[in-house]
C-alpha cells in the first residue's frame, strides 16, 4: 500500500542561495521528482505541496512519460509563481521507455510537450541532458545543436536560463568554461568526493559564476 503524504504545517525556516549569474534565490534544498514516477495523483501532489510549504521552490522535473507530466502538471497547478521548474532537453519517452535523445526535432517536440502539460508557458531552467562522453559532448554543442536550440527557447521567452547535467568531470568543465551556460547539474555527495577533477570543475563554477545544483546527493544509496 502506498503512503499518503498529507500536507502539515512545518516549523522550518529555509535557507535561499543566489544560483550564479542568473541572480535568481532558490532553496538550499530541492526537490527531484524521479522517484515519484507511477505514484498516484494524491500522493504526488502531497509531496509537491508539502515541499512548497516548507520553501522548496527548485524542482527538477526531467521526466517525459506524459502520464506523469500530466500528473506533476496538476500537483503544481495554481502554484506556477511560487515554483521554479527545470526541464531538461535531451530527455524523452519512446515506446514506454526514458531515452536520451539529441535529434533537435525530436527535443523540441518533447519540449513543447512539457510546457503544454505543465500549463506553462517558459521553464525557468532548462538543461542540456545528462551529456558525459567528449562525442556527445560535441554533439550537443555544435552548431544547429542542442545548445543552439536552447538559445532559441531563452531568446523567445520559453526559458529563462540554460543548464548542462552530467557526470564526468570534462564535459561538464568545457561546458563551465564554454559561457553558454548559467546552471550545472553534477554530482555532489561523500562516495564521489574523491573524483578527479571535481575541485577544479567547483573552482571554475566559482570563476564564472555558473550556478551549481548537487545531482544524486545521496550517491544512489551508496
């Protein structure tokens, strides 16, 4: 049987951090939302709500199954000018299964998607996803690429900011240091302190002023 999380009033004061150049304050804590995939509307909705009322307002909903979108769309309907919302370009649905997807037809289409379902007509964030190897790397930044499509988005007012999400200390430097974008979604937790690199990535975020969102903070129960 699945608990159902009901809203309750909590006695929290939450911390807000400047999110590099973009200015914008977000919750020292977020919300990713993948483990409340195939839950129901009611349970979903109390997560959703019950994170808003103790001052969460980062949530990363990179998820395309419409099903679920159209479940998180209703969870945060009426509470779009309280919620900053990062999508992520790159991630689909096909046949039933999550895809990292480059084509930039295919991206612009899950895209659209997302903002039809969520009732809204921007993301405040949108990142390029989960790139780690230096081939998709590049395939993502050419020109007429992923990057580029973003760009888009941002300059008409679809988004307001561009984010990379990966895991690899060197795409997600390059990216860092390329300017073109203003958020970084990496991992941050105790098992992956140690990796190579990681001080210089942090250092170069701190440089340029890129704004930096932790990514599996719990190492995926290591």
């Amino acid at each position: 049987m699945t608990a159902v999380v009901v809203p309750i009033s909590i006695p929290i004061m939450m911390e807000y951090r400047r999110l590099g150049k973009t200015e914008v304050m977000v919750s020292s804590i977020g919300l990713g939302t993948e483990y409340l995939i195939d839950l129901p509307q009611e349970h979903v909705s109390g997560v959703i709500h019950l994170a808003i009322e103790a001052g969460v307002n980062f949530f990363d909903v990179f998820w395309a199954k419409p099903e679920f979108r159209d479940i998180m769309g209703i969870a945060f309907d009426g509470y779009r000018d309280k919620v900053l919302l990062a999508a992520h370009l790159g991630s689909g649905h096909i046949d039933g299964q999550y895809q990292a997807i480059r084509d930039t037809e295919s991206c612009a289409a899950f895209f659209d998607d997302f903002l039809k379902r969520y009732k809204t007509e921007y993301a405040d964030f949108l990142f390029l996803h989960d790139s780690d190897g230096r081939e998709d790397y590049e395939e993502i930044m050419k020109p007429r690429g992923l990057k580029d499509l973003a760009l888009e988005y941002k300059e008409a007012g679809k988004t307001r900011f561009i984010g990379f999400s990966g895991h690899t200390v060197e795409t997600s430097l390059d990216a860092v240091r390329s300017g073109a974008i203003d958020v970084l979604m990496f991992p941050v937790n105790i098992a992956g302190n140690a990796v190579e690199g990681k001080q210089e990535l942090l250092r170069a975020c701190v440089e340029h002023d890129v704004g930096l969102v932790a990514m599996k903070v719990f190492a995926g129960g290591k």
